[in-house]
C-alpha cells in the first residue's frame, strides 16, 4: 500500500509541475494577444520574430542584460514585436510588460519613467483607457502607457506626424486589446 501512495505522490507533483510550466508558457503567449498583429495598424507589417520573456529570469532576451531595474520594478514576464513600415521604412517597437497581478505596479513603473518623457521635446498625453504619453525627442519617438498590470513601451525612429500619430494608434490599440481581454 505504501509504494502506491509514494506513486500517486509522484504523479500529483509531476502534473502540478506540468501545469506550472503550461502556465508559465500561457502567461507569455497571452501577452502576444494584447500587442497589435501584423498589419493591424494600416502599413506596419511585423518585422521580424517576436521575442517573449515569460518568467523575469527570461527578461534578458528582451534587455540585453539589462533587465535588473525591471526585475526591481515587479515586472514577470514581458514581449516584444518590432514592425517596419513599407512606405517610409522606418521601425516601430513594441514592448509589453506584465507586472503579474498588480496593477499598483503597472502604475508605478509609468510615473517612474514619465519624467523622462516629459522633459522630452514634443511631450503630450494620449487618450487612453489609464494613461499614456508620447514625447519626440531629436533621434526618435518614444511613448508609454499603463492599463491594469501591464506598462507598454513604443519607440519609433522618426518623428514626423505620421510616425507620432503610429505610435498613438499602437499605445491606443495595445490598451484596447488589454481593456478588452486583459
């Protein structure tokens, strides 16, 4: 009787290790499901394979070593897609943050980097369902917004009006898409 019980021990911690592991993996690709799909935005076509960081350990495939101040910050899993523009060329980048299942966070983490975008040239608000700004900088735009657990990061290299009204339909569309099924 004993060797049986050690068995279903096993499998009960082998299937609570499995589905640990399948909602880790879910957790990321979900991710995937709040970002703009390719061409979604008229024009901006995915440009190349989508990076995703599903735990903060994996956040190193997004930040180059650099992810210690997003570790810090409560960020747990993170994806990245960068689409091109086949009229202008030029690259747009998006990076979704999770914070798990803390909003406060998500807040957090965007009035500690507004700052920076406020000082910047061109700062504005964007009407989102939480809140988002953009800023156009001499080399490029950056924006970012927050909407319950999650801080959305866009970059563009260019800042014409067309480039700054792309960055706003990203932020507004990302922040739809996590109001939505967030």
């Amino acid at each position: 009787m004993f060797p049986t019980t050690r068995r279903w021990a096993a499998r009960l911690a082998l299937a609570f290790a499995v589905a640990l592991v399948a909602s880790t993996v879910m957790g990321a690709a979900s991710l995937s499901s709040l970002v703009p799909a390719s061409n979604e935005i008229p024009g901006w076509a995915a440009l190349q394979a989508d990076t995703a960081a599903a735990s903060p350990d994996q956040l190193w495939k997004i930040y180059n070593g650099g992810d210690g101040p997003w570790k810090q910050a409560g960020v747990s899993s993170a994806f990245q897609r960068y689409y091109k523009n086949a009229a202008t060329g030029k690259v747009l980048t998006l990076i979704l943050h999770k914070t798990g299942a803390d909003w406060q966070k998500a807040k957090a983490l965007y009035n500690k980097k507004n700052p920076n975008i406020q000082g910047q040239a061109g700062y504005q608000a964007v009407q989102l369902q939480a809140a988002g700004s953009l800023a156009t900088p001499t080399q490029g735009l950056q924006g970012h917004s927050w909407n319950k657990y999650y801080y959305c990061t866009v970059t563009v290299n260019g800042t014409s009006a067309a480039e700054v009204n792309a960055a706003k339909l990203f932020l507004q569309k990302t922040a739809s898409k996590i109001t939505a099924n967030g």
